[in-house]
C-alpha cells in the first residue's frame, strides 16, 4: 500500500484533531457487584491506550461507558471537555469495534463498509469511493464484492475496523477485538490496527485481557483491578516500575521471593541488592523479581535443581526448585541453556540490579 493511498484513506480525519478523553469519578453497580469504583482516567489527543485487567475488573463497563452503550451511576465521562455522560451513543461520534464481527451477511464487504455513510444518507458515490479507499486501508482492496461468509474470521475483523472508520469517528473504540482470532493472525492484526492508528492520528481505547496486545501495541497502558485502576503508565514502565504488586505480578511473570531489609538494600538468595521504587519501612518483606533478572548455573554443589525446561526460540525458560520447596522461573538464552536439564543441580543468584520489594501479605 502506497503512502498516497493511505493519505486519501485518512482524508476524512484530516483538518480534525481526534480530542481526549476525560473519565471523572465514574462508579457503575450491578446490585451488590460495584463494576466501576470511581474510575479516573484521562486520555489524550491521538492516544493509543488499552485498559488491561483481570476477568470482571471493570475494563469492558468503561469502555461502555465512553461508548455510551452503559450509563455511570455516578460521574461524568468528558470528549474535548464537553460532558457526554448523557449523550446517546449514536451521536457521541466514535466508532467501535467488537470481539464479535458483527458483519451483516446480505450485504457485500463494500456494502458493509459503508453502512454508517448509508445511514446518514450520503451520496452514493461517496459511499463507494469511502469503503473502497478504507478497503485499501486494511489491505482488502480486492474483496469489496464478497460477502462476509467468503472471507476469513481476521478478514471479517478488518471489515468490522473499516466500518468503524468509515464515518471518520473522533475516537475509535476496539472491545477485545481479537481474542476469536488464531495466535498468528491476532499478532498481525494488532500490527496493522497500531498502523492504521498512527497514520490516522486517532484516539484510541483498546481493551484486552491478552498482556502481549496491550503491551506491544499501546502508547500507555491502564491496568484495572475491582473497578479501580492501579497503575497508568508506558508499557516499559508498567513491566520495570509497576506501581503496586498486584500490576507486578499481573503483568508479566513474577518470582516472588523471600528477602530481608538490610541497610541500603534488601538480601535475597545469599546476596545484598539495592531496593527499586519505594522501600517498606519495616516488617516481612518479599521480593519480586523477573524470570530475566535471575541468574542460573549448572553447579553439582548448587542447591537448586532444574525441574522443567521450556524451549521458545531465542529464550529458553527453565523451572527450578529451591530449598523450602521454592519454585522460580529463569529464563536464559537458549544458546546457554544446553547443560542446563531437568535434575541439574544449579545456583541461582539475583542479577546485580534494583529489586523491587513489597509487604509480605496474604495472596487473593
């Protein structure tokens, strides 16, 4: 796809900044189930943000919210600072799309592109030129006279995101958009939907359970948790400075292990390392450290012994049992990981870098 037919694709956004998104105070409740708990959240101009969280954190009800499909018990939701909190969704001006296609199967893909330029009562020719420039767009130029049965289900999502630029929303709304779709054609979509939002210069809300989806394609990223977001930050600083240890642990894989507070640091497995972010003043404490910021050798006078080794192209991610019944998950570089095999005895050492230490406190 060229550059000029991206820019004729972007036309109906041009001249017309995508504006931000202001969440203030909103609570939603379902009976006793408290979904949102005073969500505040700002977004801005041309933001891609994904809202990351466990099953039932309340990610999908804020989505509704700015959509305008589930009114707030409470609170304001704000787009470029006017109060849209009781604005019908159709006229909210945002485009969505669903986990579902949604596609109708009586009409054709070009037909289905078009359907909100229809609805409005454009001309016809604009309605063609519209949904063959987006079809360009999403890479289907050539399938405007199929039907949604004929296409794939990452062909049918492409469609779904074409519709929902079409009438060139203010904000683009994506709900799990992937989560149907096979491993290898949701990584490649994701690509493509980070590449049309830049080029598009769009304001973006993504909302995914899927780590490696918020993580690879977001500007930022809001993590939820019982309706309350822990932490909003760039997905580097999600993964090395998380904020609480929930967000430590739920992002990424987390060891958590058993530490002392010493002047100027903490010790773990035998070894003084300097504290990262804030230290606890006093009391238990635990450790949480990366499977890559753990240090493994083979070792026949070692304490720990490889339990599992899991192989995954450039990195190898071995299990190893410590004293106390303690599990930890290294990961190495396969190419040094050859002698390392399940019953190899090894020492395993902290990498000489900041750790991030908590209160010990009972798991949820």
């Amino acid at each position: 796809m060229t550059a000029a037919s991206l820019r004729t694709a972007a036309a109906g956004l041009e001249g017309r900044a995508a504006v931000p998104i202001r969440l203030e105070g909103l609570t939603r409740r379902y009976g006793p189930v408290v979904a949102l708990d005073g969500l505040d959240l700002d977004i801005a101009a041309g933001e891609f943000l994904a809202l990351l969280g466990p099953s039932g954190c309340g990610k999908t009800t804020a989505l509704r919210a700015i959509a305008g499909f589930d009114r707030p018990d409470a609170g304001r939701v704000l787009l470029d600072g006017r109060d849209i909190t009781g604005t019908p969704a159709n006229k909210r001006d945002m485009g969505m799309v669903f986990q579902a296609y949604s596609l109708f199967p009586n009409l054709t893909v070009a037909e289905n592109v078009a359907f909100g330029l229809r609805v409005r009562r454009r001309a016809k020719a604009e309605q063609a030129g519209r949904a063959a420039e987006l079809l360009e767009l999403v890479g289907l130029a050539d399938r405007g006279g199929r039907y949604p049965h004929q296409l794939s289900g990452g062909q049918q999502q492409r469609v779904a995101l074409a519709r929902a630029l079409a009438v060139a929303p203010q904000v683009l709304l994506l709900d799990e958009p992937l989560s149907a779709l096979d491993a290898q054609v949701r990584v490649q979509l994701r690509e493509e939907i980070r590449r049309i939002q830049l080029e598009l210069g769009i304001t973006t809300v993504f909302v995914t359970h899927d780590q490696a989806e918020a993580l690879s394609v977001a500007d930022r990223v809001g993590v939820l948790r019982a309706g309350r977001l822990e932490q909003v930050a760039t997905p580097d600083e999600l993964y090395e400075r998380p904020a609480t240890a929930f967000v430590a642990e739920f992002v990424g894989t987390m060891n958590r292990l058993p530490a002392v507070l010493a002047p100027g640091g903490v010790e773990l497995l035998g070894r003084h390392r300097p504290v990262a972010g804030e230290r606890p003043p006093s009391g238990p404490v635990v450790a949480l450290v990366r499977p890559e910021s753990l240090l493994v050798a083979a070792d026949p006078g070692g304490s720990g012994r490889v339990i599992t080794r899991t192989f995954s192209g450039a990195v190898t991610r071995l299990a190893v049992r410590l004293p106390a019944d303690l599990e930890v998950r290294v990961d190495v570089p396969s190419a040094d990981s050859q002698d390392l095999t399940p019953g190899t005895a090894v020492t395993v050492l902290p990498a000489e870098r900041p750790v991030l230490v908590v209160r010990e406190e009972p798991r949820a």
